[in-house]
C-alpha cells in the first residue's frame, strides 16, 4: 500500500471495520468502491455470505434480502500483483470476468486460489484494499452461525448490518 492510501471506515453492527484502499495498483476498482461509498450505498446492507475459513460478503442486499441496485460492471483488475491474502478485500463477481459492480468480501484466510495466476481460467478476483484495524470484529463476524435461505447458502442467521460506510482519510 502507498502511502497516499484511502481509508474507509466500515461502521458494522459488530464493530467498526477500517481499510485502507490501493487505488495505485487497482485504480479502477478503488474509484469504483469509492463512488458506492460515497453514494451510500452500503449503508443498512447485510452480510449476506459468511464463510468461515474462506471470506465474509457483502455489498448487495437489504436485510430483506432484496438486492440494491448498481451501477454498470467495471474491468477485472486481477494482475495487479496484489494477492487473496487474509484480511484484504476483494470484489466480488459472477462467472464473468468483468462483472463486479457494488458487492465485496474480506478474505478471512489466504485464498490463493482465487488470485489469477491460480484459477483454471486465468481469471482471479481484484484484491484492492486491506482491513487497517478491526480484524478481530472480521474474525466476529466469520464464527457468526449461518443457514440456507432461498438463494442464500451462507446467511447469517441474525442479519449482521454495514451501518454505515465512510470515507475517513488518508492514513
């Protein structure tokens, strides 16, 4: 991370959750994120895929399970040489490569299999921040029980809330 990173502050129903932001190696991907921020999207939407040993997800859906709506898909930035380490943030996406718009995770675990270098297709997921402080609340929220709902695998159980998201500073 350089210097002139961007912090945003994640105020979670769990905790406050900081990261800082690499818009030097995933430009695209940081105005992105920083516009929904911004904007407010992610103020009141739940995490709504928990994995433990993988990744918590979130970025999409109200606590009534009803998925905000985005702006377009950006380009994948996926070789930018940062890496699915524990605690970065990547976005998230459906097959397609460039077909990230609003929706996140945090990588709870080393995930170097979704880094590009690793995947079948070429194709990884853009890492383009790391949490800075509130790691123990990412851990909080990774142990939190889950169930299938609908569509949803991984939902937790009790709805757990981004109350609001900001953009604080430069570290």
């Amino acid at each position: 991370m350089g210097t002139q990173a961007q912090v945003v502050k994640l105020a979670t129903s769990q905790g406050d959750i900081r990261v800082a932001l690499d818009a030097e190696k995933a430009p695209k991907t940081v105005a992105n994120f920083l516009q929904y921020v911004k904007a407010g999207h992610y103020n009141g939407v739940i995490f709504h895929r928990v994995i433990d040993g993988f990744m918590i997800q979130t970025g999409g859906f109200t606590d009534k399970l009803v998925q905000k709506p985005t702006r377009p898909a950006i380009p994948l930035e996926d070789k930018s040489g940062l890496k699915n380490e524990r605690g970065t943030l990547s976005m998230a996406r459906a097959a397609f490569p460039d077909s990230a718009t609003a929706q996140f995770f945090i990588n709870v675990a080393d995930n170097s299999g979704l880094d590009a270098e690793n995947t079948r297709d070429g194709r990884g997921y853009a890492v383009f921040g790391r949490v800075i402080e509130g790691m123990e609340v990412v851990d909080k929220i990774r142990a939190t029980p889950v169930a299938a709902q609908g569509m949803f695998q991984h939902l937790p159980t009790t709805p757990i809330f981004i109350n609001k998201a900001t953009v604080e500073s430069k570290p």
